[in-house]
C-alpha cells in the first residue's frame, strides 16, 4: 500500500452513525480486533484487552453509552467493542514512575485509530464513541473497578446510500510547521 491508497483510506473512514440492519459476523470482527492489535505502545507494554461485544450482552453495554440522548444510533451496531486496560499492570506501573507519563490512554488511543482504519479497510463502519458511563460497563461485563475504559468503538455495516462526507479539517498550514 503506497501512501496515496493511505490517504484514500483514511479519506474513506469516517464516524458512521447510521447503521445497517445487516450483521457483521463475528469472525470479521474479530479479525478487525486481531489486526488491530499490532499497533504500536510504549515499551511495547501492550497494556490493553478488547472486548468486543455482539450477543445479548450488547444492548446492556449500550445502555453505558447514552449520555443525555446521545449515541442512540450505536442501537443498530453489530459490536461494541470495550476498549480497557488492567491499570494495576506490573510493567506499566515502572513506565509511569520512570517516564513520568501516562503512557496508557495514548497505547489505547493508537489501538482506537488502529481499530477503526482496520474496519475501515474490511468494509466496516465504525464510531469512537467517547461518551460512556465506565462503571456500568464494567459492571455489565464483570470488569474489576482498576479496568479503564477510554472509549467504545461502535462496529456494523453503514445503511445503505451512507454518503462519505468530505472531510473537514483545520487547513494544513495552521496546523503543520517544518522546521530545519
Ligand atoms: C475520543 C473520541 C470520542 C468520540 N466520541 C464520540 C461520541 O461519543 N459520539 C459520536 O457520535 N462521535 C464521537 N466521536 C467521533 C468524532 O465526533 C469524529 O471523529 C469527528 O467529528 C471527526 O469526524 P469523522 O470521524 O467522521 O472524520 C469521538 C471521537 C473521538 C476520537
């Protein structure tokens, strides 16, 4: 893949809030998640689990996620996929106390954009969803109080006639500097 077929890639996902009623089966899913789990972390400490949560269980964990009427749309999703980290991690405990950093939100920030781009590439939609109420996942799913869950990542197959929507970004040179 060269950097133009990236781009057209990264061009293509975009946070689908409309759902189609078609089911995503579990293997893609997976696979989605399998391939994700490459991304890159501090130390290599892998500090994350994925959950990814398509049964019954799935409309308990959606009640986790709407705040004040939002979200309604991740209803139709195929998966919800937790995105969590045991935070009592030995080797993460000596990162944070050595680089004096919090190393494990970013680790599972860069799972998330490896999550949703891999769904992309598989023909998956996909939202972040960052509103979510942790302690009644972690509930639903018997997760220990130390488990974080950043965000949710909704998974299914966009409806259909989703338009792609032109991306809308600050310009280039307001947010870019070279320096030599
Ligand atoms: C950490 C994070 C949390 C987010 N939370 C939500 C959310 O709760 N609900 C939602 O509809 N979109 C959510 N989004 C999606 C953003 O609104 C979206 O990525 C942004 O508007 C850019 O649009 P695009 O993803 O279509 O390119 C979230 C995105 C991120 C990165």
């Amino acid at each position: 893949m060269d950097l133009k077929e990236l781009e057209e890639l990264y061009l293509k996902r975009q946070s689908c809030r409309e759902f189609s009623d078609m089911v995503v089966p579990d293997e893609v899913i997976t696979e989605i998640c399998r391939v994700a789990l490459l991304a890159p972390s501090a130390m290599d400490a892998q500090p994350w689990q994925l959950i990814a949560v398509t049964g019954e269980k799935r409309a308990e964990v959606l009640k986790g996620m709407q705040r004040m009427g939002m979200n309604k749309f991740a209803s139709k999703a195929s998966a919800i996929v937790v995105i969590a980290s045991d935070k009592s991690g030995g080797l993460m405990k000596v990162g944070e106390i050595f680089k004096e950093n919090e190393f494990v939100k970013n680790d599972l920030g860069i799972l998330t954009a490896h999550l949703v781009l891999a769904a992309e590439a598989a023909g998956v939609g996909s939202c972040i969803i960052g509103w979510r109420d942790e302690e009644r996942i972690r509930e639903v799913l018997g997760l220990k109080k130390n488990v974080c869950i950043p965000e949710v990542v909704a998974l299914g197959y966009p409806a259909e006639g989703y338009p792609v929507r032109p991306k809308k970004r600050k310009p280039f040179e307001e947010v870019f500097t070279l320096v030599k």
